[in-house]
C-alpha cells in the first residue's frame, strides 16, 4: 500500500496473502498418468486421465503451465451463484455474504492461468468485481462508525485480502481512539518537558513509533483528525 | 528411497492426521500468529525441528531425481514444494530475529527470554552487547557523568526508560476456533465480547494474550 508510513503495520506482503491462499485445494482433471507425490505438505494422487482429484492451487497451476492438466472452477464460482452473493450483498447493508476466505487471491489466480477452464469469465470476473466493490464500500461505511466506545469490531465473513487492506487503518484508528478514549492514564514513563526533548532525540526507532501513536504530547486532536483524513484518502486512492 | 519417504511421511501423516493437521499447517500457523503478535511468542522448538528434517530429507530426495531420472514433470512439483516449505521456515524465523532485534534488551530483561531457541538467546546477547559498545563508544562515554546508561535516561530515573516495549495493547485480527463465549476484555469488566467460532474480530492484543498462547484463538 503505497504511503504507509510504518510498513510492519500491514502485516503479510499482499504476495504472502496469496501465497497463504495458495495451499487451498481444488478440483482438477488431468490427462496423464502420474505417480503420486508424497510432498511434505501432503500426498496427492495417484493421478489418472480424466479422473478429478483434488490438489492444492498451486500444484495445480504448475500442471495447468506444462498443460498436464484442466482446473474445474470451484462451485462458487458459477455465474448463478455469484449473482445471488452479489444481490444479497446489496440488499443486506450490514451484513457481508459468506464467502471463501480467499475467494480474492482464487479468482484471480484462476483467470490468469486457467481463463479457458471457466465457462463465461467475463460475466465471472465483472460479478466477482462488483462484489468486492459492494463489499468494500460497507467496509467504509463500518469504518466511519468506530468512536471512543468501539473496544471490538466484528467483521463476519470478511476474507483475506479484505482483511490484510483495511488492517493498518483500523488499527491505527482503533489504537487512536483507544488512546484518548481511555479514562485513565496510559502507564508510561513520566513525561516532563525536559526528557520530551531527551525522547525526541533519542536514537531508538521504538521511540519514534511510539511518538507517533502517542500524539497527544504534540497538538493531539487536531493531527489526529489531520492523519484519519489522510488514511481515509489513500484507501480510497488504493480502492480505486 | 521413493517408498522410504512415502512410508514416513505416512506415518507422520497418521500422527498429524490425529491433529488433522501437516507441519506445514502448523508451521503456517506459527508464522501468522507470530506476524501479527507485537511481542515474541514462544519457540516451536519441536515443529522446527521436524520442519527441518523432512525439508533435508526432501531435499536429498530431489537431488537424487535429478541425477538419475530425466523426468521433467516430477522433479520441479517437489522442487516447488520444497521452495514453500523453506520459505515458510525462513520467514518464521526471519519475523523472530526482527523481534529480537527490536526488543532485545526487554526480551533480556524478563522472562521472555524464556521463548528463546538457544541460538535466539545467543544472538540477542551478541546483538545487545554490540550495541552497546557501539552506544559507548559513539555517545555515551562522552555525555556527562549521569547519563552515560544505556539503559536508563539518567542515573535519577527508577526504571529502565530507555529499553523500548512492544505495544501490547495494539489491535489485532483475530478468529476463534471455538466458542469461547462471553470474554471479559478488560479488568474493569465493562467490556464483554461474545466470541463465536470462525467469526472475525479486531481486539486488542492484551485481551486475548492467553488464548492465543493456549492456541485457542489464531491470529489472521
């Protein structure tokens, strides 16, 4: 995400989310015979022409490559099935549809390297859109509820790559929030004028970030309403 | 040798599948809790050790493939199996070091030193003893008398000011994977969160510290 001005704040590389995505198993139909593989994240096959099994997606990417192999897209992703997810989507503004967890890092790795396995993949990818924007925005609408009183937020049935987006900001805004909403003072150093200046300059990077998380020792709210205005634009800025 | 590694990872298979659970699940597992954690969690000195043997003995298995067969399909599917399973090796004990780095000096200073491999703990002494000849000889020896510790601002100071912490009360995502159900989040007993199984929820880190060490709740 460009502009995070603390990288350790988003957690997983969106390529580490996909490579978590990766192990998930799926459906193909090979057309050769092959041994089975005894790999230490599992045993697949033996495989046999025109006999489905299942693998994990990147086994059967690497088949799909050498053309050893056609992926059957996962029953989720029909057109059927997506157009009910996309229309209770929108007609439950509160609620985010049951999904696959990774139904993001899925799709997509399917229609690079499958695209001639999925029947309609236009109609696919454009529901597939719609649906990630839908449930984007009441991610946004959820986000402009948290106050002083938000100890917990709940996100049912929000997926990975959803969830490895909006992290920095919520916790930033979460941390803030608990920050100032706190009634009693947060045990720490005690702070006169003199040693302010000493941490200021101090050559550890753990007191710089923990300057920044504790701004109510510059001009508090004003720039804490000055860095939520900047977060909220640059995740509309990646959004789009 | 091909049956030898089908045998064993067969049996581990059976011994895992009572968990119904690889050592890749758990050592994915370890690696995501141990990402989102703001402070080190305890060494899986047992998962890394079998992690490191079925990688060596795959490895060896791979080397042999290429030299006696020519088989073009085979050899880079375990090949890409392997490169999966070291980078997920890695990355848990690169995310480690860069702990310890940070916090070393707390992590020496209480018992989580405890959650040290033994090559952990010899690391972060070099690290702090490095450090602080470099501290010394760059600044500190030439402050005034009273201030030359590493470790506190000024001989004045009751605690260690100077040794930064690791934010525990930072929020982190997290699911259950059972109900817990009505969970108090903080000592006042104002908040409650009722945790359901497989539901997402963003708390804070301190709350939930031991679940997450009972591995009742996984960090995502």
């Amino acid at each position: 995400m460009a502009g995070q001005s603390d990288p350790h704040l988003s957690i997983f590389t969106p390529a580490e989310v996909e490579f978590l995505a990766e192990d998930e198993l799926v459906e193909i139909v090979p057309n050769i015979r092959m041994d089975a593989l005894n790999m230490i994240c599992g045993d697949f096959g033996p495989f046999f022409p025109q006999i489905s099994t299942k693998v994990p997606i990147w086994l059967a990417v690497a088949l799909k490559k050498r053309g050893k192999c056609s992926i059957r897209p996962p029953e989720w992703m029909s057109v059927e099935r997506l157009t009910h997810v996309l229309e209770a989507e929108r007609e439950s503004p509160r609620e985010f549809q049951p999904l696959p967890f990774h139904y993001i890092e899925l799709s997509k790795l399917l229609f690079e390297k499958a695209h001639d396995d999925i029947p309609d993949i236009y109609m696919v990818r454009s529901l597939i859109e719609d649906i990630r924007d839908v449930r984007f925005h009441k991610v946004e609408m959820g986000l402009e509820k948290i106050s002083g009183r938000t100890h917990a937020v709940k996100l049912k049935n929000l997926s990975a790559m959803e969830v490895n987006i909006v992290r920095p900001f919520m916790v930033r805004a979460l941390q803030a929030f608990y920050k100032h909403g706190s009634p009693e003072m947060i045990p720490q150093p005690e702070l006169t004028v003199s040693r302010t200046q000493v941490l200021d300059r101090g050559p550890r990077v753990g007191f710089l970030t923990v300057a920044i998380l504790r701004p109510h020792r510059f001009s508090n709210i004003f720039l804490v309403e000055l860095l939520k205005i900047c977060y909220v634009i640059l995740v509309l800025i990646v959004i789009k | 040798m091909e049956s030898q590694l089908g045998g064993r990872s067969e049996e581990e298979e059976v011994a895992a599948a009572m968990e119904a659970q690889t050592d890749v699940d758990l050592l994915k597992k370890a690696w995501r809790n141990e990402k989102a954690a703001p402070e080190i969690l305890q060494f899986e000195a047992g998962l890394v050790q079998r992690a490191r043997e079925q990688i060596q003995l795959l490895e060896e298995t791979v080397e042999e493939f290429t030299e006696n067969r020519s088989d073009d399909l085979v050899v880079p599917l375990y090949q890409m199996d392997l490169d999966r399973a070291l980078f997920l090796l890695r990355s848990y004990l690169r995310i480690r070091l860069q702990k310890i780095e940070k916090y070393k000096v707390h992590i020496s200073k209480t018992n989580l030193w405890n959650r040290l491999s033994e090559q952990e703990q010899r690391f972060a002494k070099r690290c702090i003893d490095i450090m602080e000849k470099h501290l010394d000889q760059s600044v500190l020896s030439r402050l005034p008398y009273g201030y030359q510790s590493m470790l506190k601002q000024s001989i004045s100071s009751e605690e260690d000011d100077m040794v930064p912490e690791p934010q525990l009360n930072t929020y982190v995502f997290c699911k259950s994977k059972s109900d817990v159900g009505a969970f108090q989040l903080d000592d006042m007993g104002e908040e409650i969160v009722d945790l359901v199984a497989d539901d997402l929820y963003v708390l804070r880190y301190n709350s939930i510290k031991g679940l997450v060490d009972g591995g009742r709740i996984d960090l995502v």
